[in-house]
C-alpha cells in the first residue's frame, strides 16, 4: 500500500466507517512519530472523524500521555504487545476518540537487539471495546520501516471497522 492513490482511497473507506458508527479515530505513535495522524489527516474532511494523535516518542511520554505504566514498560519494554495494547487503550481513555491505533517499534538504523531486531513494530487496534494486538517485522531502513508501519496500521484499522 505504499502507492499514495491506494492509501488514500483506503482513508477514504476507514473515514466512511468511522462516520458510519459515529466514531471518532485517536492514534497512538512512538517509532512514526505522527506519520499515522499525518496520513489521516491528508483526507479533506477529516476533522469529522479524526480526533488527536499522541507523538509518545519516549517512555515518559507513553505514561504521561497515554497512562501506560513504568512497570509495564519496565517489565516488557517499549516495543513489546503490554505496551501497544496500553497505548491504544489509553489513546481512546485520554481522548474523545472510541477507536485507536498505537504503534511501538524498533525503526532502526540502531537500537535493534537479537530479541526486537530494527523493524520490530508492535502494533494495538482499540475497537469496539476490544483492543486487538499484533507483531510485525518489515524489512529495509528506517523509512522503509516507517512507511510499512503506517500501512499495515490502516489495512488492519480497516479490516477492524469492517
């Protein structure tokens, strides 16, 4: 999806449902640092279903913004699934938002490990009262990993609404 005319017409198709259910959208993002919001809000109109988006680029900010615990961080590490699942979670508490997206990983060149090598994105899906949560690992440097993460974000954020 990294062609701009599918992504838009995805945004399209996610703004429909949101609008659809009377939803507002919050994202969550520590390794895109806002891409996601970005990327939301490049659609014309989006102030009817986009609500913020959380830049939570280091720990202090995943628990001062988005109430993630230090413990949890502490215990798992930022780029792990309690954390994503945290962020998402409180994207949609410490918002108007009912749906949230949150991203956490390692988009390199540095910071990678053998256990969360660079391209280690967690990802956290809040809908419908449920948050939903998944591990991916792209290949490539650090905007091919960026980039990758917002797609995958949206194509999951879609199939969750649908």
């Amino acid at each position: 999806m990294s062609d701009p005319a599918n992504q838009a017409r995805l945004l399209a198709d996610i703004a429909a449902q949101l609008l659809a259910r009377g939803q507002m959208l919050a994202t969550a993002e520590s390794c895109t640092g806002g891409m996601i919001a970005a990327a939301c809000t490049d659609l014309s109109g989006s102030s009817q279903w986009f609500e913020r988006g959380f830049v939570s680029y280091s720990n202090e900010a995943k628990a001062e913004l988005l109430g993630v615990p230090p413990a949890l961080i502490d215990a798992h590490g930022a780029v792990s699934e309690p954390v994503a699942r945290a962020m998402a979670a409180g994207a949609v508490a410490h918002s108007r938002a009912q749906v949230a997206v949150a991203v956490t990983g390692v988009a390199g060149p540095t910071g990678g490990s053998p256990a969360k090598p660079v391209g280690t994105v967690w990802f956290g899906w809040a809908v419908g009262g449920a948050v939903h949560t998944e591990l991916q690992q792209f290949p490539g440097d650090r905007a091919a990993v960026r980039h990758a993460t917002v797609a995958h974000a949206l194509q999951r954020l879609h199939h969750y609404l649908g």
